[in-house]
C-alpha cells in the first residue's frame, strides 16, 4: 500500500515523473503542475488505493489547491527508485462524488 507521505516526500526531493496523459488532463482542466503538487504536499489524503494496478500499485489523492478548489490525483511510487508518478489528475464532479471523497 501506497503511504502519501512517500508521495510528498518524492515531490518534495523533485523525484517526480508526469505521465503524458495526466499532461494532458490538467491542461483540459486548466490546472499547472505547481497546484497539483501543492494539492498533495498541503493536506492531501489517499481516498481509495489500487494495489492491483500494473505495473505498480497507484493511488488516488484529494487535495486543495490555493483557492481551496478539490483536485483529484492518481499516483504510483516505486520503493526501489523513491520516485512517484502522476498518472492522471482532473477537478472532481459534484454530480459523482460525495465530500470529493467518496464515489456516488
């Protein structure tokens, strides 16, 4: 199981890879690197994990950016290099999520 303080570390150390995709994603959704990371540092928590997720467990993260919006962040670190992922991220919907944490 993932630890977000792994995460946040990893971020902090600037050992971080951003996928293509979540690139991509947080362009569509107007959000910058900068904010996603804060998202995670700032108070983020783990609200579902993925252990069977290929080819390393991922996870998924609520956060806050600095105008106190929710951003939803899925990662995966791998122990060996202390390196987290971004895989994707995106601005939950209200019409799919209750409290951003839980799924309707």
């Amino acid at each position: 199981m993932i630890d977000v303080k792994d995460i946040i570390d990893a971020i902090n150390a600037s050992r971080v890879v951003t996928s293509r995709h979540s690139l991509n994603e947080a362009a569509q959704d107007n959000l910058i690197i900068g904010e996603i990371y804060f998202s995670v540092v700032e108070g983020g928590e783990i609200i579902e994990n993925y252990p069977e997720a290929y080819p390393l467990p991922a996870c998924l993260i609520l956060g806050w950016n600095t105008t106190e919006e929710p951003i939803h962040s899925v990662w995966t670190y791998n122990q060996v290099s202390q390196t987290a992922k971004l895989i994707t991220v995106y601005r939950p919907d209200t019409n799919r999520w209750i409290n951003w944490r839980i799924r309707k």
